[in-house]
C-alpha cells in the first residue's frame, strides 16, 4: 500500500542513551494517575474502572476475547481477580481494533496527516511515522470516533507530567543538570513544536481543522510511550487496545506474566506465561531499556536497573574530546571496548599534532579512524538480540579479548617507556574528565539522597534514580583508571594510587571493584601483555 511505502523511507532513530539494538518491542507509559483523577474515573462499585469496561466491550463486539478474569483497578493496574492457568488467552484484540497508519490511511483525515507530513519528513524531529500516528490518535480522542472506547482508556493529560519535556526550566535545573539527558529533553521539548508547526504549515484542509498542539502533545505522548513495535502490519506500530494497560517489571529475579504475538489474521493474541494467582497483577517486561530512556519516554525510573549478569541497562553517553563514548557498567564484556575506544581517543590528540608528509593527518590518526570504528564494532557486540534476562554475553568475552590482541597487539603500545608514558598520561586526562563529569551534577551529595529517599516527590526519586545510576558508571571507570594506572606503576617501582569510596551499598561496591578488577585484567593482559 501507498501507506506502507511511506513509512519505510523514514526508520525510527537510535536514541542514545539506549543500546543500538533494543530487544523491547513495547513501549508504554505508565505514569501514576494523580488521585483525583483515579476518583473521578472510577464508579465506585465493583473497583473495575468504567473506562476498562466499555473497551472490553467494545472488543467482544468486534469478535475479540478479554478473559473474564481480567479487570482494571481505579488505580490503573489491571489484575485477575480469579486464578489463570498457565497458557489460558487473556486477550484477542482483532486487527480491527489496532490503532495504525493502515487505518488512519483508511479514513479522510489520516489521508491529509499523510500528504502533510510526506512533503515535511525530512525536516522533522521525531519519527514520521510517530507524528503520523500521533496526529491521527489526537483526531480520534473524541466522543464519536470510532476508537471513542479506547482513546476513554489512554491516561489522563496531566499523567504525562512526569516526562522532563514538560518540567519547568528550573526544574531541569535542579534535577538534570550534568545528565546528558538534559540536552536530549530540550531537543525533544523544542522538536515537538517544530513537528507541530511543520505539519500545520502544509495543513490545507479547510473542512478538517488540525487537532491543537496540546492533544498533538498527549497523542505524541501515548504513541511513544505505548505504541508495540511490529503489530501494525509491514513490522509497523500499533496501538493495541487493553495490552497496552499492562505495567512494566523488569530487574533481577522478575518474571512477566504474559507474551503477545500477531496472529495470522493480524489479531494480538496474549497468553500467560505463567499461572497467576487471584488478586496478582499482570505485567509485561519492556524489555532492556535504560533509566533515560525510561524517563524521557515513560515518566519513571528503576532504582536497580541491572540484569542477572550484573550488565546494567543503563548507558552514559560520556563527552569526551567533542565526541562521546558509551560507558556501561558490568562485566567486561560491556566495559572493556569503551573503556580502550576513550583511551585511545585521548592518545589520538597526541599523535594528531605529527602531520603526515601530504599534510593530511598522521599515519597514526588515520589508523585511529578506523580503531574507533572497531571499537564501535565491538561495543555491539555487547548488544541484546533478544528480550532475555542477560547472562549470555561471558562466553563471547574470550573472542573479544582475542580481538582486541588483533586491533592493539601489533601497534605495540606498551612495550617501550615512552608508549606507557602517553598511556599514563591518556588515563590521567580520562580520570580528570571522569572527575569532572561527575562535580557537574546539579543533584548530588545530600540532595541526591534526600531526593532517592520514598518520601521525595516523583520527579526528584526518579530523576535521581537516573543521576545515582550514571554516577555509579562514572564510579567503576574511575576505579578501572585508578587500578589500570596502579598496574602500570607498580612495574616501574611508583607509588600506586590511592584507593577510592565506591557509591553504593557495600554489596554494589564489591560488585563495582570486582568489575573494574576484571576490566583492568583484561586490560593488561592485551594492551600491556610484557607486564
């Protein structure tokens, strides 16, 4: 279809705080309703949300199944309130009831969305398929849509407020400053606008009025935060009905409660993963995402994102000579390609300052073009093909340590005073970046434990959540800099550096020095193999 055509010229963008292949194929806010607004959804009676009601009705009568088990509490968490075996179909959304670009191609407005926003693709911030969807879901917030019953279900406006493109900019202040997600959300707040007023520029409908920016903004919203990658049809998105109620659980030890698959006939089907007992929430698992990204586009933060393997799902994108390097703490496999890519970048701009005899750059700048190229090669290695619990990344750390003896062992870096002299001097200026990043936080010290204590206001928990986590990060390169630096001087007969206070609980500290243990092992072992 011409539908299908349009929107395979414009791909989702990599978002940069995440991993380069994310393996959740969901994404939905889940931003608690403020209580006024949960009291005057519910009807008081049997504690199902009214809302939930009509749209299972509204499902059935579309020749879909909602389990009769299956309901929705004033407080927005949808639970059994009778025992599911394993394997029972909680939900069958028909494809009729999806919410996608093939639809909104079907009806008189979503075919001016699509002319509108085909001529302003290229100038957009976000996705044109997400302002497509968007636009279209902000037309069919109304009484007589035919998605009335389900857009009845979508969280209330000011639920969204939890998203940082919406705080104050002295709010940002307070809580972002130092987190690169501070820049990320002025883009987003600015690119919002942008989007709107692109689409409102080649908006010709006379007898169509463009939907207003705030329900552009809600709609935008929604669809970013709940929209499943791939159940649209042509492995686009859709809005799903009801699925899209289930909370997210994700961490160490968790187990989501059901899977969902699209069905020869373009129906949703979801099933139980397990047996759920009477009473227990439904949840589905987002898959690995990091806290920035679960801020920026659901409003909420985890306090202890980190897989079983010790991998946390956090990314920093550290600034570094004008350039950034993702830094992950976790076993070495995630640690040792960025840690030697921001090494060898800081040695680049000793040996950029040796000019080449055509007066290009030197011999050993150009060589670095293509290191940084293999280490970005190497960082996905480390990336999530599936939306497993993590832990399968340790049989490929032998292959990457044999690879990184291909990319470093012949440069012989180490094997003369003067190549571990630039190496020395290369962790010195990473220790003092680190250093420095980490003195730019806005909230630290007391505010930030004020700020992670329950009692704290949501924004300033979840926010510092984030903050906590990207220090811990800091803290484990840190370490690894300090013990890679005592490592070389050790074999010169200097004094070692003074050991450092990891941030954390005392079990977290040993899982960080044990980290940075293994990352400097390794560390030696190919760079400075003659020691």
């Amino acid at each position: 279809s011409s539908c299908t055509v349009f929107l395979q010229v414009a791909p989702r963008p990599k978002l940069l705080w995440g991993l380069r292949r994310m393996v959740a194929k969901k994404r939905k806010h889940s931003a608690t309703e403020p209580a006024a607004a949960q009291a005057e959804h519910s009807d008081g009676s049997d504690g199902c949300l009214p809302e939930w009601v009509a749209a299972a009705s509204w499902v059935r009568s579309c020749g879909g199944t909602v389990h009769e088990a299956l309901a929705m509490s004033c407080s927005r968490e949808v639970n059994v309130t009778a025992a599911v075996s394993e394997g029972a179909l909680l939900l069958r959304i028909p494809e009729q009831c999806l919410v996608t670009l093939s639809a909104a191609e079907s009806s008189a407005a979503g075919k001016k969305i699509f002319k509108a926003v085909s001529i302003v693709k290229a100038k957009l911030h976000n996705s044109s398929n997400d302002v497509a969807l968007a636009m279209f879901l902000a037309f069919e917030m109304n009484a007589v849509s035919r998605f009335k019953d389900y857009a009845a279900t979508l969280p209330p406006r000011a639920s969204y407020n939890g998203l940082p493109r919406r705080w104050s900019d002295k709010k940002l202040a307070r809580l972002l400053i130092g987190s690169p997600l501070l820049e990320r959300t002025r883009r987003d707040r600015e690119g919002l606008r942008q989007d709107y007023d692109l689409v409102a520029s080649r908006w010709k409908s006379v007898d169509v009025a463009l939907p207003s920016l705030e329900n552009f903004d809600q709609a935008l919203a929604a669809v970013s935060s709940r929209a499943f990658a791939g159940l649209g049809g042509d492995e686009l998105d859709a809005m799903v009905p009801l699925l899209d109620l289930l909370d997210h659980r994700r961490g160490v030890g968790q187990a989501k409660d059901a899977q969902y698959k699209r069905a020869a006939d373009g129906a949703v089907e979801v099933r139980a993963q397990r047996a759920l007992a009477a009473g227990s929430a439904v949840c589905l698992t987002y898959g690995a995402k990091g806290n920035a990204q679960l801020l920026s586009c659901y409003g909420f933060c985890l306090r202890r994102n980190v897989e079983p393997d010790g991998s946390s799902n956090d990314v920093l994108e550290f600034a570094l000579l004008g350039a950034t390097v993702a830094l992950r703490a976790g076993p070495k496999a995630y640690t040792y390609g960025p840690f030697v890519k921001a090494i060898e970048m800081l040695r680049a701009t000793q040996r950029k300052s040796v000019p080449s005899p055509a007066g290009g750059l030197s011999a050993e700048a150009a060589d670095m073009d293509q290191f940084l190229d293999e280490m970005d090669d190497m960082e996905g290695m480390c990336d999530l093909d599936g939306e497993d619990e993590g832990g399968e990344e340790e049989e490929k750390e032998d292959d990457e340590e044999e690879e990184g003896d291909d990319n470093h062992g012949e440069n012989g870096h180490a094997n003369s005073d003067a190549a571990t002299a630039a190496e020395r001097k290369a962790l010195e200026a990473f220790a003092s970046a680190l250093e420095a990043a980490s003195g730019r936080y806005s909230l630290r010290g007391a505010a930030l434990a004020e700020a992670l204590q329950e009692g704290a206001p949501p924004h300033d928990r979840f926010t510092a959540m984030l903050v906590a986590s990207e220090q811990r990060t800091i803290d484990l390169f840190s370490e690894a800099v300090r013990l890679a630096l005592e490592a070389l001087a050790t074999q010169h007969g200097a004094t070692a550096e003074k050991k450092r206070k990891l941030s954390g609980n005392d079990d977290d500290a040993r899982m960080l020095r044990s980290q940075a243990e293994e990352l400097v092992s390794a560390y030696m072992k190919i760079r400075h193999p003659s020691r």
